[in-house]
C-alpha cells in the first residue's frame, strides 16, 4: 500500500505536499490545488512557498548551449546583458489559476523575458521617441514608415531583425523570484459590481504576484546594419521606458551592458567563398574580427583557397591582408 494510501486518500496526500529545492516554479504556479485554499493557507501562504527553489543544473547547461549557438542563426548576431534595477514582471495579466502570473520558462521554471514582448517595446519606442517619419508605425498617407517596417515588418512581411526570448542569466542557486503585492482600493467598482461607485470606505483588497530580478541575455540576430540600430533602440527602451507591467511604478526598467563586440558568425559569411568573390567577402570577414578570431578566420580562409594559390595572388590587396592576419 503506498504512502498516500495510508493517509486515506489521493486527494489528501496532495494537500500536504510542499515544494523541494528542485520543484519547478512554472509548475507550482500553473497547478495550483484547492486544497490550498481549503486549509486556510491561501494565496499568499501558496507563494511564499517558492521561496527556496533553486535552479537545476540541467537549465545551466541549457543556457550555454543556447548562447553559444546563437551566433549561428544569422550572419550578425548582437549581445547585450540586461539587469533589473528593482522588479519586473512579465506577463502578469496571463492566464492563471491565481489571478496573476509571471513569465517562466516552460521547461526549467525559470524567469525570462519573451522575444515578442522586447520585440514590442523596441517598436513601440521607435515609434513614439525616434523624431524621423520613417520610424512610425503608421504616417501620414495610412502606411508604416519605410525603415519601421523593414526593421519590425507588418502583417504581411517580417522584420529584418529576430528579437530572441532573453533568458535569464544563472547565478547562484537560488531562482530570482519576489514576492510582491499589489493593493485594490475600490475592489467593487473594478469588478463592476451594482454599479457601485469607489467611495473612501471601501475596504482595500491585497493582491500578491511574483516579480524577478536577475540579469537577462538579450539576443539580436540579422543582418549589420538593422541588428545595431534595433539594439540601439531596444537598450534606451528597457533603461528608460520598462518593460513588462507596471512600469509607472518604477518596475521593468533596466540597466543594459552591451557587448565589447557582437558575436559574427564568419563560417555562414564563407560559405561559397572563391576567387571570383574573394574581394568582397575576405576584407568584409576580417575587418568584423579581432584578435585570436581574426587569426583564426584567416587561416581557415587561406585553407579552404589553399596557401599556394593565395600566394599567386599578392598583387591583390585582399590576398596580402589576408596572409598577414594569418601571422598575427
């Protein structure tokens, strides 16, 4: 007879559950039991028990495949890490058993911020802060502006730029979740309940959420010449403006520390490479590079047109750039 048996029933032995160091939070949260209610304990008592959870060592790993393969989507790939200077809360309004929810990463539990809602601040910025007509959403003859739609796209092309989910940094062991509350002064009014009016005698209604803290990878990928300006556009957004809810309260702004250099994917920019081409392509290659990369995409490069034909080729500039960056 199992252990659950014993205490009478399923149902029983789910009420007395608690969460362990490596519980999932987007689980705790999603499968909220009733029985929680029923006990008394609340609300408040249900997410005060994610204090505690720790991050797996499965989702460390994760994280270092995924940044290491980021830089191989596209030809540019910009980096930036995001910090939050206080709280923030991303999809508070979703859908939740316990009137407010919080972004989680699906599979590990932890915080992260959604492609799509960085993907919105940014287009959303452009459009109110950037003072040329290129950059609105909608001009004056009806249509988006031209540099607006090529770098967010519409509804019929997409944008130049991938605005990827932002993934929340390991450090520590501990997740970076708050418990927070909010405070409902005319609880009735909101509700639409017989109309009533607020009025100074109603009684404020607590409210709890959780927020995040924590530093944030951003990852944009794309072709140069979007990739820097939407970079640009997203880090003034998320420092001044905020992302997420209730950031007329101070909450979702960000402190953003961008890249000494954006991670160039070389391989993808050789691929075809030859002498016909080699003018182009070589002196575009090495003049994104530096140091031991830079070395190395030029060896790779004098490999794949083999060191004797480069050499034939020294009354080209391109080949003479190339056999010094090989040495340095």
């Amino acid at each position: 007879m199992s252990s659950l048996e014993k205490k009478g029933s399923r149902r029983q032995g789910l009420a007395e559950l608690a969460p362990d160091p490596g519980t999932h939070a987007g689980l705790w949260l999603d499968k909220f039991l009733s029985s929680v209610e029923e006990k008394g304990l609340g609300k408040q008592a249900h997410l005060d028990q994610l204090k505690g959870l720790q991050i797996s060592e499965e989702y460390r790993r994760f994280f270092k495949r995924w940044k290491d393969s980021v830089a191989d989507l596209e030809p540019y790939t910009g980096l930036a890490e995001a910090t939050v200077q206080g709280r923030m809360v991303v999809g508070l309004g979703a859908e939740s058993v316990l009137e407010t929810s919080i972004a989680l990463h699906r599979t590990f539990g932890a915080p992260y911020i959604p492609g799509s809602a960085l993907k919105g601040l940014a287009a959303s910025a452009a459009h109110k802060h950037l003072e040329d007509s290129k950059w609105r959403r909608v001009g004056e003859d009806g249509k988006a502006g031209v540099w607006y739609q090529a770098l967010f796209g519409d509804q019929e092309n997409s944008g130049s730029v991938t605005f990827h989910d932002a993934l929340w940094i390991p450090n520590g062991t501990g997740l970076p979740l708050e418990l927070d509350v909010m405070t409902v002064h005319h609880p009735d009014y909101y509700q639409g309940k017989d109309n009533a009016p607020p009025a100074d005698w109603d009684s404020p209604k607590p409210v709890a959420f959780v927020s995040a803290q924590g530093k944030y990878l951003l990852a944009l990928t794309g072709p140069e010449d979007w990739v820097r300006p939407a970079m640009s556009i997203l880090i003034e957004a998320l420092q001044n403006d905020g992302i997420g809810a209730k950031t007329a309260a101070g909450y979702g702004r960000m402190t953003v520390r961008q890249a000494e250099a954006a991670t160039v994917n070389w391989m993808f920019m050789i691929r075809g490479l030859g002498f016909g081409n080699a003018g182009d392509v070589v002196p575009r290659v090495l003049n994104l590079l530096r140091g031991a990369e830079r070395r190395r995409a030029a060896q790779v490069i004098i490999e794949m047109l083999q060191r004797r034909e480069v050499r034939r080729r020294l009354d080209k500039e391109w080949a003479r750039e190339l056999l010094a960056a090989a040495e340095e």
